[in-house]
C-alpha cells in the first residue's frame, strides 16, 4: 500500500536553492511529499529553471498584471488550488502575503527564515544577526500567519558565528541547515505529525535519531 504523499505548492522569487533541496529530498524517497507547481513573482527566477530540469510545472505570476495585491494572490491561490496543492512552501518569496492568502489557506503555509525567530525577522536576517553581535545565528521553519515571520515555529537550526564572518560566510553556514530543515518539516507536515495549539508546535512520535544531523555540533 502506498503512503499518503502531500501535495505542495512553492512559491519563490528567485535562486531558489531551497526548492532544490526539497526536490532532492523527495526524488530521493525522503520526504513522501509531490511538488505540483512552482510559482515565482520574478520572470527571471533561477528557480523556475530548477523546477522545469526536475518536470515540475512553473509559471511565473506577474504581480504588475493585477490591480491589486489582493488580485494577484487571488491568481496565485487558484493555481494553487486547481493543482490540490495542500501544503504551500514559500522558498526564498520575497512578498508579505496579506490576510487575505492566509485566511485562504489557513495552517497550510510555512516559510523558511534565516535567523533564529524571534530575533531578526523581516530582510537580510543574516546581516541584523552580524550587526547585533550575536554568538549563535540559525534558521527557522515556521507557519506563516499576518504577521512577518511571526507564526508557531516548526523546527529551528543554530549555528555559530565566528569573529571574522561576514554576511557571505554566515549566510552561507546558515543555508546548509535551511537545507536540512526545511525538507525536515515537511516530511512531519507529510506525516501528519505536526498540530499547532496556540503558539506552540507539537511534533508527534519524534524520534532522536530524526534529529540527528538537523542541528550542528556547536562545540569548536
Ligand atoms: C533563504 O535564505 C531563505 O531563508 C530566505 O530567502 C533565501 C532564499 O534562498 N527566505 P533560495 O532562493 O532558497 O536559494
């Protein structure tokens, strides 16, 4: 009998490296999950290139093509929903979406954020990490609700940061781990073992040796 796999919906603005891991994680069996599409607001977003190489459907959206923000996320949503996506992963979407999108799929939106929520939401959390002086950075997978980068947080990743980084080799150590993350929650969305209660997360049956890998060795 074969598992339930979710279908996902990703939305990018550009390099899209975290798509790719996300295509990697699923070709490879990991994560039991199908992308249906990939939608980008930029034309030109490496990401969509990334998509068609694996035969995933990509479009790109025009936001300049609609009257409103409302209207272009209305478009977004149906091409969503046309595809029964269930799960839609932003990747590096370079848009707040509006109480409108979130209402409409409630519960069904995460995000990934290059900083340890909640400290340095909002742009280049990398460089506001850097710039406070703090000795830990990471990322984060969240829901996304109306607030920026403010929803339940599913899975965090901490990494350290050392006196001679600057935003390149931050950035670039935080990336390796949005990379495990991400797939990672999606994989338990997948499975069904995620519930959301208030702010909290709750991860059912998880299991240590999941884990393992997500989170570097911090000792140096
Ligand atoms: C990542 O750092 C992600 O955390 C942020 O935007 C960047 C997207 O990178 N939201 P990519 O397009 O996935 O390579």
């Amino acid at each position: 009998m074969g598992r339930k796999v979710l279908k996902l919906g990703v939305l990018i603005s550009g390099r899209g490296s975290n798509l790719q891991s996300i295509i990697d994680h699923i070709e490879d069996g990991k994560v039991p999950a199908r992308i249906e599409v990939v939608i980008s607001d930029k034309k030109d977003a490496y990401g969509l290139e990334r998509a068609k190489r694996h035969g995933i459907e990509a479009l790109f959206i025009d936001p300049t093509a609609f009257p409103t923000k409302e209207d272009f996320e209305k478009a977004v949503g149906d091409e969503l929903e046309k595809r029964g996506v269930e799960l839609v992963c932003l990747a590096g979407f370079m848009r707040i979406l509006s109480p409108y999108f979130v209402k409409r799929f409630e519960n069904r939106v995460i995000n990934i954020h290059p900083a340890l929520l909640p400290s340095f939401p909002g742009l280049h959390g990398q460089k506001q990490a850097l710039d406070y002086g703090v000795k830990i950075a990471g990322c984060t997978v969240h829901f996304v609700n109306e607030e920026v980068d403010a929803g339940p947080i599913i899975i965090q990743a901490a990494v350290p940061v050392f006196d001679d980084d600057d935003e390149d080799t931050l950035s670039a150590r935080i990336l390796k781990y949005e990379h495990k993350i991400y797939p990672m929650a999606i994989k338990l969305i997948a499975e069904g073992r995620v519930a959301v209660r208030g702010r909290k997360v709750i991860i059912r049956d998880a299991k240590k040796e999941e884990w393992a890998g997500v989170n570097p060795p911090l000792e140096v």
